[in-house]
C-alpha cells in the first residue's frame, strides 16, 4: 500500500517525473533544496455530488486538487470556487480530445479520477447520442490524453511514474441482473443507454491497463446519495418532495415505480473507496456497495415517517416516470473491497435518508421553499 507522503527534496531528485519521486528514496543531505511535494489529483465532474466529496477527501489527506470545468459560463462553477475554494481549476470538455490532453499537460496529475458523466438513466433514452459521446467515448478521450501525454505506446510502457487513473463505473451495467448479489464477475445486461456506456468505458479502462500496463482501475459503484445529490435522482426528489410538503409548499409528490429496488449508501463514504483504489500496488476492479437493498417504497415510507407523516395521504403515482427498461432490483456484494481494500460504508439506510429530509427542511426553511440549487445546505 502506498503511503501519502511528504518528501523533502534535494535539487538532484527535483527533476525526476512526480510520480518516481514518491517511490524514491530521500537522498543524504535531503533537506538542503527542502521542496514540499505534495500528490495531484486532476478530478472530472468536480461540479458534482461525488466530485465535491472526493475533492474534500483529497484535500483533507494533502492532495493538491485540480477540478475539470466545461462551458464558458457554467453557474456551478461559481459554487466550486466560492465552496471548495483550494481545488484549483482547468478547463476542458469530455467531448474535446485536445482540452483533455491540454488539461492533463497543465496539471501534470499523479491520478486522474474521472467523473465526469450524464448520469441522469433516463435522460440517455432522450439523448442517446450525446450519452454515448460524454459517458461512454469521454473515458476513451481521458484515457488517451493520459496515455499520449506520459508517452506510452504498443512498444512503450509506462515507467513506475506513471498517472494512475480511476474510472466512475456503474452497478446500472448489471441491469437485468443474471444473479443476486452482484460481484465483479457478474455478467452485464445493462436496461439503458446509460448502462450501455458505462459498460463501455468499464471495459476500455480494463483494455488500457492489458493493451498498455496503465494503472487503470473502476469502481462498480452502487447508488450513493447525500443532501448533495441532483435534484432528478429518486432519493433527493423524494427529501425534497417531503420537506416541501412538510414545510406546506406542496401537497402531492408524483413518483414513478415504486416496485423498483436499490442498494443506497452515503456518497461521503464511497469516494474514500475511489481513493483506496489508487492506493493498491496491483490495479483492480472493485464493487463498491453496502450488501443491503430496499424498496423505492420504503424510501418513500421512512422519509414521511421523518417529518411525521403518512406518505398515502401524498404520493401520486406517474406513468410520466416509468422507464421503457427498468432495472428491478441491485444489491452489491463488496467482499473484495472489503478485504483488499478494508473499505466499509459507516452510514447506513435511515440515517442517510434522515439525513436528507432534515438537510432539506433546513434548505427550503431558509431559502423561502425555492431549491433551483440542488444542494442542500450541508457547506454548499
Ligand atoms: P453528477 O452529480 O451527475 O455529476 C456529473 C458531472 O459530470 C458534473 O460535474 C458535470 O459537469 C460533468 N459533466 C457532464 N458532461 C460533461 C462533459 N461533456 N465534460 C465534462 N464534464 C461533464 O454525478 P455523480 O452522482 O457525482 O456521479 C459521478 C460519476 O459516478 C458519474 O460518472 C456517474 O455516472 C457515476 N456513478 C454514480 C453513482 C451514484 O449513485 N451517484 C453510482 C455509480 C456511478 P457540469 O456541471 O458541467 O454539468
Ligand atoms: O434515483 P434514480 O434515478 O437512480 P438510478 O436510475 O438507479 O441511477 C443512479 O444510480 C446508478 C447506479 O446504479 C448510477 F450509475 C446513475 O448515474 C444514477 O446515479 O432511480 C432509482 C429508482 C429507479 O428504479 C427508478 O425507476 O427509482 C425509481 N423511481 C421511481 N420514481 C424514480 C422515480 N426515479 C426517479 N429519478 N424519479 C422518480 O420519480
């Protein structure tokens, strides 16, 4: 296991590539040139729920943090300056090989953790297209910008310095699961373009670590919420559905499938698996989940039940929600995590959702029942 260290450096190592300097040895009289290295990370979807987290991990074990912004004015930006405001920013698109490659020559990264996605299930049946292109041929374009940038061919390998890279992949790739619970060889049946991308990065990332050694890995990870979570996704639409009615903004809240089941944990402990992963000697793939599945029917029970109300006297079901494919039911088995990477989750189902609702009931009391801003207001 590597070690987050700190080196005082001579100027004799100080040309050394970064990365061959955290397994060098620090030289007699080290402490002339007194050169603090610190890690970088370069993380892609810093705007979202998991790049914000990850960022504040990184940042609290003494990486510095670059965070990958898209468009000319995109609002949440502004959010990441003013709120994680030692995560320093570089421009780039996961549509534009050349910003990626641009980008990875700026930050001269040690590991790259690519978030960056549409993440939304149905909006890939919509935009099919795009989806294929951000979440699916995106990974591709990071990972050549790595691979073009530290030089590695078909006859170069990556020497021991090279930029280790993590891939967000997705429990939605097991889809119409072929059996219950889910490990790291259960076979793909992903139910939804979104699916299918990520399965196709998951691979690739497996292919660029046998075609060219690279240090690629991916998290299969299963759903992970917080008071951070967009407002689209079931278990923040419904904290935000019953602090609005709580709170007497609204009356009803229209789902869709209720039947449909899940294996929620807490985002804040999932990125510490992200981590733990780049941390390993050997790249592997790992499920990242709690081994616990509920209903979206419980969900909706145990989040009436916290502000003391009954969620029949509310809930409208909406045929507007239902998907043309449904992914029924998930459930992780994250033994190999467990063991490899001595990674539990500490949060578990009622206190996440307790954690939402009152997240949001503050949200909403303060902001006047207005949340354009799908954060809650835990530091955002
Ligand atoms: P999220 O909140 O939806 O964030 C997605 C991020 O991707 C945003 O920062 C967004 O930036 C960025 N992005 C979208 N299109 C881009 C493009 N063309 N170029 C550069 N950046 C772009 O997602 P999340 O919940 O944090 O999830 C993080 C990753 O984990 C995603 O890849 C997701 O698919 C995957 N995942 C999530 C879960 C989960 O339960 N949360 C489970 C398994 C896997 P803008 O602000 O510019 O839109
Ligand atoms: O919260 P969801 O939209 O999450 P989904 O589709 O499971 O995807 C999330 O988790 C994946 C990991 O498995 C990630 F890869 C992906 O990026 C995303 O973060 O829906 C959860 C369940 C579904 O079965 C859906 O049909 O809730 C059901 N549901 C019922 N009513 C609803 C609604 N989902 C949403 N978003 N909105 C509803 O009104």
């Amino acid at each position: 296991m590597r070690k987050n260290i700190r080196l005082l450096l001579n100027s004799t190592v100080g040309k050394l590539p970064r990365r061959d300097l955290w397994s060098a040895a620090v030289p007699a009289g080290a402490t002339d040139a007194e050169t603090l290295l610190t890690r970088r990370a370069l993380v892609t979807g810093i705007t979202g729920q998991d790049g914000s987290y990850l960022a504040e991990h990184l940042l609290a074990e003494g990486y510095e943090v670059w965070g990958l912004v898209r468009g000319q004015a995109n609002p949440r930006v502004r959010r990441v300056r003013q709120l994680l405001s030692d995560v320093r920013l570089v421009r780039g698109d996961l549509l534009d090989q050349g910003s990626l490659i641009s980008a990875v020559e700026r930050v001269q990264p040690d590991e790259v953790y690519n978030l960056a996605a549409i993440s939304y299930v149905p909006m890939s049946w919509q935009q099919a297209e795009l989806t294929g292109e951000v979440t699916g041929l995106g990974v591709l374009r990071v990972l050549e910008a790595i691979r073009v940038c530290s030089g590695i061919s078909a006859s170069r390998s990556p020497t021991t310095g090279q930029i280790r890279f993590y891939q967000a992949s997705s429990s939605e790739m097991f889809g119409k699961v072929r059996e219950s619970p889910q490990t790291e060889q259960t076979p793909f049946h992903p139910r939804s373009p979104y699916g299918v991308a990520k399965a196709y990065g998951h691979h690739l990332t497996q292919n660029y670590r046998e075609s060219y050694g690279m240090f690629a890995v991916s998290g299969i990870l299963f759903n992970h919420e917080s008071p951070r979570r967009g407002a689209e996704f079931v278990t923040r639409k419904v904290s935000l559905g019953v602090a609005k009615i709580k709170l007497g903004f609204e009356r009803q809240l229209r789902l869709g499938n209720l039947g449909a089941s899940r294996d929620w944990g807490f985002a804040g402990d999932y990125v510490r698996a992200m981590h733990l992963m780049l941390e390993r000697d050997e790249p592997a793939d790992y499920v990242v989940g709690t081994g616990v599945t509920h209903g979206v029917g419980e969900l909706v029970e145990l989040a009436f039940k916290v502000v003391g109300l009954d969620w029949h006297d509310h809930v409208v079901t909406d045929a507007a929600f239902i998907r043309p494919a449904e992914v029924d039911r998930l459930c992780a088995n994250p033994a190999k995590a467990n063991s490899e990477l001595g990674w539990d989750p500490k949060i578990g189902f009622e206190e996440l959702v307790t954690m939402m609702v009152e997240a949001d009931l503050e949200l909403l009391s303060v902001s006047g029942g207005h949340a354009e801003d799908s954060f809650g207001s835990d530091a955002w």
